[in-house]
C-alpha cells in the first residue's frame, strides 16, 4: 500500500546513450538529444558562376 512517504518504488536513472559525437538521453520514453552530432561541411562548389548552361554552349558545340 502505498503511504505518501517514498516512492512506490525505486525511479530508475535515465538512460544514456552516445553515437560519435552526439549524445542521446532518454528519460520518462522520450529520446532527447542533449548534443547532436556536428553536420559535415558542405561539399565545395563544382565550379561555374552557379548559371545552368544554355543550349549551345559547350565547348565541343561550334555555332
């Protein structure tokens, strides 16, 4: 029976988990990230002014 003084029974610690970098924690069945891992940089650009070629203009292409 259950009296109001402790706890019906023992809480349990949460649950702590890490994957590389990130650090997961999981308390009451939710997953929470405490640290997510850190994005990789982006991949530089393939070159160009970022401008689709138009029809015409490759060099191999004589006009």
């Amino acid at each position: 029976r259950y009296a109001g003084r402790a706890a019906p029974r023992p809480r349990r610690l949460p649950a702590v988990a890490r994957a590389g970098a990130a650090v997961a924690v999981q308390i009451a069945g939710r997953v929470r990230l405490l640290r997510p891992a850190p994005r990789p940089p982006a991949p530089p650009p393939a070159g160009g002014d970022g401008v689709a070629d138009t029809a015409g203009s490759a060099p191999w292409i004589s006009d």
